[in-house]
C-alpha cells in the first residue's frame, strides 16, 4: 500500500473545480449532440418533406384517364426511357394525347419557351437583365406578330385543314393536361409562384420564330462588318470574315454603296450567353447518308447529330406516334406537335443548318408625327404599319415597345445603335407570309418516298436546313430547303445597305427546284456539316457564312477509309475528336520556333509535346490544352488591338474566328499581324511566338509549372444548364429561392473532350472552354437493315421533372458514346414497357 498525503483545502477546491468542469463539459456536449440531432432530424424531415412535394408532381404514366377532347381511346406506353409509344386510330387523337404526355414530362419548358418566343420571361423573373434582354429581343423582332401572320395564312388555305386540326388537337391535349393537374404541374411553376396560362396554336406556331432567330447566321455579323468597311475598307474588312477555302469538301459535287459609321449598342450582339435563346454564332450540326453499296449491312444508314445548346431538361423530346395514317419514331421540339428529325415506315431524314443567308440589313429615314411613324422610300413618305407592345416586367410598370414596319421589315435599331434620323430595318425570310415550317413537317412524318418528302420541303422559309434523305427502296437524297434571296447586284447584304432608293431590294427567291439537291449521287453517300454545299458554278449566292471545313473534311475522310461501313465505324465517326485545323497550325509553330535561339526550358518541353500530338482531343491530351489555348490568344493577338475589346468581342461570337487563322497564315505579311501599339511592323512568325508565350504563361498560372498535368479535361467542362442554375447572383432570385436548387436542377460539369471544330463537337465561347455550350444534342443512327431498332442517346433524359429517373438518366451513354436502341415494333415495346397509361373519352 502507497501512502498518499491529504489533500490540502486549495488542492480540494481545485480538485472539486475541475470535476464540475467535467461534469459541465459533459452536460454542454450532450447538449450539443442532441441539438446536432434535433438539427439533423429537423433538415432530414424537411428533406424528406421537399423530395415528397417534388415527387407529388410526377406524371401519371399507368391507369386510364378520362378526357373530353377524345373521340376514341388512346394507349401510350411508356418504355423503360421514359419514351411515349402513342397508339391510336386517329391522327387527331394522336396529337391530342401527344400534346398531353409532352405536358406530362416537360410543361414548364413548354412555358418557358413560347414566353421566349413572345417576350413574356420578365412577367414571372422580375428585375434580372437576361430575361428583359431576352424579352427585348424578341419583341423587337416580332417574332410573335408574324407567328399570328403564318397562322392567317394557314386558316385561308382549305387544304391546311387536316394540319390546324392536328395542332387544334396538339395544344387542347396540352390544356386539358394543365386543367386536370392544377397546383401540381412542375416544382418550377410553384418556385415562380405563377401557373400557366392556356395555350394557343399561335404559341405552337412560334416555335419557328426562336429556332429562325437562333440559326440566323447574319444577325451578328453584317452591322459589324459594315463598321469594320467603313473603318478600314472593303479588302482589309474581308480578309478577316473569310470565304470558304475553294479546294474544301462540298456537300454537292454588288455594288456595294459606302454608308456612314454605325455605332451600335452591345445589347444583342455581344449579350451574356443565356440558356433562354440560342444564339446564332453557336449552333451547327452533322449528318450523313450512305447508299447500300457503301454499306455492310446492304441497305441504306442516315445519321445525324444536331449541335444546339446542350442545356437541362434537353432541347429534343422523343416520341413514336402510330396511326392509320402514319407511323412515326423521332425527335420533336417541345411544343411543336411535328417530328423535326426521324424516320416512319418508309423514310429516315436528318438535318443540319444550311446557314444561308437569308436576311439583310437596310439603313432607313423614318420620322414621327404624333403616334405616326413615316419612312421615306423611293421619294415618297410612307405611313408605316406600327406594332404596339407592351413589355411587362414582374413588379414594375409596362415598358411599351412601338415596332415600325417599313418596306423592308421591322425597325430593329434599338438593338444594335440609336440614331433620331437613321434606322436599321430588317428583311428577312421568315417573315414571310407563305412561311409554312410546320406544314413541311406535317407532311415529312407522313411522306412516303422521295416525291412526297420534296413536296413537303417546297413549303418551307426560314432558316434554311440541309435535308438529308434515305428510304426502303436504297434510294440516299439530299435537298438545301428554304429560301434563297436573289438580290439586285451581286455582292449585295454584306452589310446594311440603303433601304431608301429602293435600289438593293430583292428581286425574289431562287425557284424550289434549283435549289442545292441530290438523288443517288455516284459517290454513294452525302455528307453535311455546315459547310459549303455548292460549287462556283452554282449561278446563285447562298452564304459566307459557312462553318470551317474541319468536320465536313474529317468525316469524309473517314467514310472513305474504308470500302463498306459497319454501324460501329458510324458510332467511331461520331465520337470523332480529330482536329484538321491544328494538323494545319502547328508546322507554323514549329517552323517559327525554329529561328528562335534559345527557347526556355518550359517552352522546350511544350514544343515536344506539340511535335508529337496526333491532333486527337480526348480529355486525357496536353497537346489539345496547348493548341486551343494558343488559338485563341492569337485571334486576340491578331484582332484587339485594331478592333478594340468589344467589336473583338462581338467578332468571337461569328462564324468567322473559327476559319480565320488557317487563312490568315497563308500570308505571313498581312496588315493585321502587326500591332500599331508597337514600332516595330509584326508578322505572322512574331504573332505566332507571342501568343505561344503567353498561352504557356497563363496555362502555367492557372494549372501549375508540370505539364504533363495540363489535361484537356480540367479545364473543357460541359454542365447541362437549367434555367434556374443559369442565374448566378440575382438577389431578387435568390429570395425566390431559386439559388438553392442550383445543386438539383444542373447536370454536370462533366470533363469532355474535342473541341469547337471536331467532329463530336464541343463549343465554347472562346476565353470560357471550361463551359461548354454546344454539342450534338441527340445521335441518331438509322438503319434500314434493322428499321424497327435505330440506335439513339439524348443528352440527359426524357423528363423535365428534377427528381424523375429519367432526368439524366441518359447523361452517361451520351458522355461515353453510347446508344440505346430506340424501340420501333410492337413486340419491343411491349417487352420493354414501363407504365401503360389508357387516355379515353368519358363514358356515356
């Protein structure tokens, strides 16, 4: 036994002292553990809470539903894709329950996009600059005004009956759907504290007015070439909005008057790039077609991938619709009650843009008096028609919007300058009357063979589309559809011109049938890829305004590796991250580096890296971080300091930039390499080593001093963007709380790679690779081998409602390359189904 001293009375109160401080410790840490958990518990139930209120608002898709505007009963099956098979014996039925399931699975976009269409978004997200800056836009356009125009023409002609009865049928689907589900149609609709209105066939018809606006080549382009001629003349102007290279592939084998210096406002040809619209600098697409001979499988394969904006819920909903007059399986744009790109029983078709140029800019005299606006046109004043609009902003006052409509079009100067005397009017195709898109595609998802498939595309304006075409019979086609404009002098529309004289007004339209087309050409397949689809001596204009001629050059190149293609070289073909251009660029490099006498050690090692790339884009490449970097920083290099950084800017956001370098470096002494900043006259070698210099100093700030950690992938990023996720520090937004549901709402980011020109595209604004904007927006691959089983991906899935396992579900096969068989046949279907929902008419 140890014998220990007493304890003295300090040593006791210290002792006792520290116990209670134990025993208080102890108490605050259970009471700290069961605050936790109460905290816990508490986010936990209201979690729970928000996923219950978010799943109450998925669709019914097993049951019968009773409605009225049925006259017979209706089956839709859904797959395990979440894809409607709507079955019924009426073609009116059909489209009544398609407009139904389409509310069913993405009601709020339905909204959101004719809101865009009319200018209607600051109604229900007040104060934010996107949505009015939409809003504008559109108003200005009128894009809603001629919608109402196309839909008067389509009532006046007998012959549109059974069309406006499908649509009829379409949007009253879609009203039945809102009627029977109010206060449980999308999360969406409850964040925004609104519900729908009802919808019109009018809001249907202006599906066509924001896909005209987003593929419209020239609405950027032509007032900022005309500041650029009128500040450095016609020849320096042009060589930086370059042709198309004369030896490059083809998908088939004026007097221009000086005006004065537009100054133009930045509003909407440099805007913030927004999930609301697409703008038209970005967008392209591929497609191809092959005949039997080149096929393994001895029947004809057409594929296709649009490039749009790769946003959340995705810009295609798929959907088969079986008939006794048709049987179609494709992709539709919400709202819109027709195919757009698929196949029925008897034909496939895809699509890419034409990017034709098909509008043109006019300098008008206009004067007011009282509420009366007067333009001046061959030497007389004329009254103008006005369009009065109100734009009503959430919480504010309406902000009216008077639209005069010269000769020529809509005054739309308030988007680009402001001048009391001068305005900018605008002609286009698409407003005119006889623009009938939706009569084309009515009659595409019924079209037989190649007679009727070129019938239906006669009815078609704006914007221009290349067609391609593939049937059961073995028969490949393609057909450039929409209008062509024959100008008064050649050369004419580069930029605004003089709307006073009347001098540079079109003459009329190249007829249908000499537009750009194709029947079973030798060659034995079409490929189309935004590039120019005629040669010289095709006798008309059509653009300038065509994409490089990388993917158009790739694809061929490698359709013609081989003698027959298997349905795994078309998969390979669209995956493709190859770059053409950079094969081009980087011997400049390396002979330009070749005079330099001593490179520093970090500009040794990334020259060894770039000598021994073989020009793939996959996320794991260094080379493709080097390259696409450097090509940018010389477009900037090349063009800032002679147009300044917004008119630099604005040029990024063309057609042109992209084309530009590849041409510019055939002549090494161009007036643009050199700086006027410096003394010394640069040329092309000096920009060359500049812009490599510096593209090796911002990438080692930004990823660190080792290369071999600069992948593709950390900083080419692609995230599906939902509107809600698009808004960054909106505080009025925030107190909505639509800030939070960032996290749900978005997809991504997701590595990815190619880049803005590979053939599996991936489209970024220039200085931002880390946003990746646009991409192929679908595959497809038809083959008539096996009809009843193309092969297809969405970008993320069929759904629009966030917590719905069709959502993304699709996500992961597109990022990787991956289909899904899109089932065709009544047995497929049947074995695949995933709800079977029964839509009849009441009974007696």
């Amino acid at each position: 036994m140890i014998w220990e001293p007493p304890l003295t009375r300090d040593a006791l109160k210290e002792t006792t002292f520290k116990q209670e401080i134990n025993e208080g410790t102890k108490i605050i840490k259970r009471i700290l553990k069961w605050f936790i958990i109460s905290i816990v518990g508490i986010v936990g139930i209201l979690l729970l809470y928000s996923i219950y209120e978010i799943n109450s608002y998925l669709p019914v898709t097993d049951g019968t539903v009773q409605l009225k505007g049925l006259s017979s009963t209706v089956t839709v099956i859904r797959d395990r894709w979440g894809v409607p098979h709507i079955t019924a014996k009426k073609n009116s039925d059909a489209y009544y329950a398609l407009g139904y399931v389409m509310a069913q699975d993405r009601l709020w976009q339905m909204d959101i996009l004719r809101r865009v269409a009319a200018g209607r978004l600051s109604e229900i997200i007040p104060k934010n600059e996107k949505t009015r800056l939409s809003d504008e836009i559109f108003r200005t356009l009128c894009i809603r005004y001629y919608s109402e125009q196309t839909y008067q023409t389509l009532k006046k002609d007998k012959k549109n009956k059974a069309l406006l009865k499908s649509l009829n049928h379409f949007v009253t689907g879609i009203n039945d759907f809102i009627r029977q589900n109010k206060g449980k149609l999308s999360v969406e609709f409850n964040v925004l504290g609104y519900e729908p209105e009802e919808f019109t066939i009018v809001d249907s018809l202006s599906m066509a007015g924001f896909l005209a606006v987003g593929f419209n080549p020239t609405l950027k382009s032509e007032v900022l070439i005309g500041r650029l001629v009128n500040k450095y003349g016609l020849k320096k102007a042009l060589e930086v909005f370059p042709d198309y290279p004369p030896d490059a592939p083809l998908t088939l084998t004026s007097a221009i008057a000086k005006n004065e210096v537009i100054a133009y406002n930045k509003t909407f040809i440099h805007g913030d790039f927004s999930p609301y619209f697409l703008l038209s600098s970005m967008g392209g697409s591929n497609g191809w077609v092959i005949s039997p001979r080149k096929s393994k499988n001895g029947k004809v394969v057409l594929v296709n991938d649009p490039h749009i904006l790769l946003v959340n819920p995705s810009v295609w909903y798929e959907a088969h619709i079986k008939t006794d007059q048709q049987d179609f399986s494709g992709f539709f744009i919400p709202l819109i009650p027709f195919g757009l790109v698929g196949h029925n029983r008897n034909i496939a078709w895809g699509i890419t843009m034409m990017l034709s140029d098909a509008s043109d800019f006019y300098i008008e005299q206009l004067k007011k008096e009282g509420n009366d606006y007067y333009y001046k046109y061959k030497g007389q004043w004329r009254k103008a028609k006005v369009i009065r609009q109100k734009l009503r902003i959430k919480g504010e006052k309406p902000v009216p919007i008077d639209i005069p409509i010269t000769a020529h079009g809509p005054i739309v100067s308030s988007l680009y300058y402001s001048n009391t005397i001068k305005r900018l009017s605008l002609r286009w195709s698409f407003y005119d009357k006889d623009n009938l898109a939706f009569k084309t595609f009515y009659k595409l998802n019924h079209a037989k063979n190649w007679k009727e498939f070129k019938e239906a595309l006669s009815y078609y304006k704006a914007p221009g589309i290349n067609v391609l075409y593939g049937d059961v019979r073995g028969n490949i086609g393609y057909y450039g559809a929409g209008a062509i404009p024959i100008r008064a002098h050649r050369g004419d529309g580069l930029y605004p011109m003089d709307g006073v004289s009347g001098r540079y007004d079109w003459k009329r339209y190249v007829p249908f049938n000499r537009q750009p087309h194709s029947f079973n050409p030798k060659e034995g397949y079409i490929v189309s890829a935004n590039n120019k689809i005629v040669g010289k001596d095709y006798p008309y204009f059509i653009s300038r305004h065509w994409e490089p001629k990388d993917r158009a050059q790739r694809i061929l190149e490698l359709i013609n590796k081989k003698k027959k293609l298997s349905i795994e070289d078309h998969q390979k073909i669209q995956m493709d991250t190859y770059s053409p251009t950079a094969s081009e660029l980087i011997p400049y490099l390396l002979k330009a580096y070749s005079k330099v006498k001593k490179p520093s050690d970090i500009e040794k090692k990334a020259l060894k890296v770039m000598r021994e790339w073989d020009f793939y884009q996959p996320v794991t490449s260094v080379p493709a971080t080097i390259y696409n970097k450097w090509y940018f920083l010389l477009l900037q290099n090349v063009l800032k300091s002679k147009l300044g950084q917004e008119d630099f800017e604005v040029y990024c956001e063309t057609r042109f930039p992209d084309k530009l370098i590849t041409d510019l470096f055939q002549r090494p002494r161009s007036w643009w390499f050199d700086d006027p900043k410096t003394k010394l006259r640069e040329s092309r070698d000096d920009i060359i080593i500049k812009s490599f210099k510096l593209t090796l100093k911002k990438l080692t700030t930004k990823l660190g001093k080792d290369i071999s950690q600069w992948t593709w992938g950390k900083v080419h990023q692609v995230t599906f963007m939902h509107p809600f996720g698009a808004i960054e520090s909106d505080k009025t937004l925030i107190k909505m709380g639509i800030k939070p549901l960032k996290l749900l709402v978005n997809v991504g980011p997701f590595p990815i790679g190619g880049n803005r020109q590979s053939v599996n595209k991936a489209k970024y604004l220039y200085d931002v690779p880390s946003k990746v904007l646009v991409g192929p927006s679908m595959r497809m691959i038809v083959d008539f081998a096996n009809l009843s089983r193309p092969l297809v991906v969405n970008t993320t899935g069929q759904s629009g409602h966030i917590s719905h396992k069709h959502y993304k579900d699709q996500t992961e096969m597109w990022l990787k390359g991956k289909y899904r068989v899109e089932w065709y046949d009544k047995k497929d279907i049947e074995e695949h189904k995933e709800g079977t929902l029964i839509l009849s008419p009441p009974r007696d």
